[in-house]
C-alpha cells in the first residue's frame, strides 16, 4: 500500500494496458487464488495469537513500560488483519457476483482501503519504532531513561501515533468516490472512480503523499535498522563478557534482585532485549519490500497497476502486502518462543494446570532465594557490596554501588522480567 499518488494511468497507451510481457493473465489468476486462501489462514491465525498476547500483556503482573507498546501493537496488527479479511471477503464476492461485488467495493474501499487499511499499517510502523527506541535508550542510557521512559509517558506516546496517524492520512479518505455507469446492456452499476477533488489536485496528493511515505514508512525503517545494527553488536560483545566472567565468578555474584527482593537472572533481562530485537527485525524484513515495490512504480511508468506490467504489479504488490500481514500475524509465536515469563503465564491463564506452571517456577526461585541467603547468612549476615540489591541495564556491565530508590524502581518496570512471587501462587 504505497501512500504517494500513482501514475496517471490515462495516459499510457491503450495496447500497453492489454498485454504483460512477463506473466500471463492466467498464471495471475491461480497466484491470487492460493495467496487469497493462504492470507485468510493466516488472517485467521495472527488474529487469534494477537488477541490471547492481548489478554497475557493487559494482565496484571505484566503492566510495564515495554508490554504497554506491545499490547498497542497487537491491538493495529490486530485492525490490520481485519481489514485484510474484509478485502478478501470482498474480492471472492466480485468474482461470484461481479455487480454487486463492484458495487460494494465502490462503497467500501473510499474508507477502509484507501484510508484505515494504511493507519493501521502506519501506526504498526509508527510503533515499532518506538518500541526499538524505548529499549535503546533502556539499554545505553539507563539514568535518563528512568525520566524519559515512565508509564506516563509511554501511553501518551501510544495515544499520539493513534491519533496522529489517523489525522494526518484524513486527506486519502477523499481520494475516490463511487459514480454511477452504463454498461453495454443500459443497465446502471456502481464503479470506484479517482474523485473530482483528486483530480483538481493531484500535484498536492503527489507530494503529501510522498511526504507521508518518508516519514511513515522509510523513516521507521532506517531508524530500526540503525539502533537494531548497535544493539547487536553490543548484545554479542555481552555475551562473550558474561561468559568469561562466569568461569571467575560464583554463580551468586551473577544473581540480581528486583525492587521486591525478589531474585531474577541477568540472562532474563538479556533475553528480553533479543526478542524485542527479534520482533523489529522481523518488521524491518516484511515492510522492506513494500517499500522498494512502492520506489519502483516512480521509476518504471509502465509498473503500475494498468500499466504495460501491470500482471507483474499486481503478483509483486500482492507478495509484499502479504509479507505485512505476516508481520501482524508473527509476534505471538515469537513472544511464546522467546519469553520465558509471557509463555509461562500462558499456561496458566489458559492451560488446565490452574496455576502449576507458575507455582513450580515460583517455587523454584524461592528454593534459590533461600540457598542466596543461606550463603549470605554464614557469611556473617552482612551482604558484600557487589550483592546490593540492585537492577541493572541488560546488557551493561554490573556495577558496584547503589541505585537509588527511585532508580531500582525503573529499572523493575522498565523490564519486567522479575517475577512477582505472590503468596496464592506458591501454596
């Protein structure tokens, strides 16, 4: 879905309008048939991960900064994979009953193709960069982020892109509008057509809409690409430090503890950093030939979609709309894959277990926390600097000294990694 103004198809010639060199009408017509089939699967499945991570991230001991552009997101992958169905619902309708079916896309398509399709598409590229930047400054700048990532601010941020995206793509909802023509036969039908106001301005449509491509679709994806490269590297040199470090330390010295006394690994954090990693690059590979098809329709004027490849436009335009909906689809498999904490509480909101999972992970760290005492009480009851109760940034190295009150607070909810061991879940 590329927001800049398309070529003005009028002006190609007639026989280039007829004929593809490169794919034949037929070929076209299986590719759409099993890409329709396969992207409602798909449509079907996204939608029903989304809405269980949904129910998983609203809960209670999951409220932190991180899982609220989670949830934001899984609520636009969620719209998005609607409106993908409504449009493969409608196209299988035109082929069995083509007037009505024209007709109601002529109705539908003004608004739900041409504007909401693209804000929800926009505010998934509008959130996962925030996503991206949130942990970046979480991971290199933890004294700032404490300020610059609060609860507060992370769900003002999400109401702006909602807002914000929604607004500024008002004009597109312009863009067509139904007319009324005779076909061969006198009778009347309803056909989408370019609007008189598109077509008295379509220098400004052209602009604004290559405006609103650079900076909801490009911006998004150099950001992500850039901050996702130095993450990366610092995560592998992490990696490599922690595992040097381990064959010098105790095992305890490698233990941390939340601002409820609870203990969590290093490691939990760390993994959390890799799949939020994981969950942008994954954006960056679907959005990314999107991007380079919409480049190529202002390069080549006859790659359009009534153009001389028009077959070709539409088997490529097909492909990476696709590939987004893959992208809306993918992250509840990654967060069960990559989230020990997300995939745990999965089981117990929505296995038989009634609590056993959480309760045997819960037992498990209390075991831990008594033998970390234990140690600590023979060792005269009086803890050594380096096991302060802390928090630390993911991939920073650990350091000896106090965080503040304050600080220990953050860092507890900027991550959420650390389980909250309550009393109903270990008895």
């Amino acid at each position: 879905m590329d927001e800049s103004n398309p070529v003005d198809q009028a002006k190609l010639p007639v026989l280039q309008q007829d004929v593809d060199i490169y794919l034949s009408k037929k070929t076209l017509a299986l590719f759409m048939s099993v890409m329709a089939v396969v992207m409602v699967v798909v449509c079907l499945v996204g939608s029903f991960g989304n809405i269980i991570s949904l129910i998983i991230l609203f809960n209670q001991r999951m409220r932190n900064q991180t899982n609220y552009i989670l949830a934001a997101l899984c609520i636009s992958d969620t719209l998005f994979l609607g409106h993908s169905i409504i449009f493969i619902a409608i196209n299988f309708y035109r082929q069995s009953n083509p007037l009505d079916g024209e007709a109601l896309r002529s109705y539908v398509y003004p608004i739900l193709g041409a504007w909401s399709s693209v804000v929800t598409a926009r505010i998934t590229s509008s959130l996962t960069t925030l996503l991206c930047v949130q942990r970046f400054i979480a991971v290199f700048y933890p004294m700032r982020a404490k300020q610059l990532c609060t609860k507060r601010k992370t769900i003002i941020s999400i109401v702006i892109i909602f807002i914000l995206t929604a607004l500024v793509f008002i004009p597109f909802c312009f863009k067509y509008e139904t007319t009324q023509v005779m076909d061969n036969s006198n009778n009347t039908k309803q056909i989408m057509n370019k609007s008189a106001l598109y077509m008295r301005n379509i220098k400004f449509f052209s602009v604004y809409g290559t405006v609103l491509n650079i900076l909801f679709r490009f911006s998004p994806l150099a950001i992500i690409f850039i901050l996702n490269i130095i993450m990366i590297i610092v995560v592998r040199r992490t990696c490599q430090q922690r595992r040097s470090m381990s064959f010098n330390d105790s095992e305890s010295s490698l233990r941390l503890t939340s601002r409820n006394g609870k203990h969590c690994s290093h490691t939990d954090q760390h993994h959390i950093t890799i799949m939020l990693i994981t969950v942008s690059t994954v954006f960056f590979c679907c959005i990314l030939p999107g991007a380079i098809n919409s480049i190529a329709t202002h390069i080549n004027r006859s790659y359009t979609p009534l153009g001389k490849y028009k077959n070709l436009y539409t088997c490529i335009s097909t492909s990476t709309f696709f590939l987004e909906t893959i992208n809306s689809a993918v992250n509840f498999i990654i967060y069960m894959f990559m989230s020990r904490k997300f995939r745990l509480l999965y089981k117990e909101i929505f296995c038989c277990g009634h609590g056993k999972y959480y309760r045997k992970i819960s037992i498990s760290s209390l075991k831990e926390k008594f033998r970390w005492t234990s140690k600590q009480g023979k060792s005269g009851g009086k803890q050594h600097d380096s096991f302060e109760r802390k928090t630390v940034s993911d991939i920073n190295p650990l350091k000896n000294g106090n965080y503040s009150a304050g600080e220990r607070e953050w860092q507890s909810d900027i991550n959420g990694e650390c389980w909250e061991l309550q009393n109903k879940h270990l008895f």
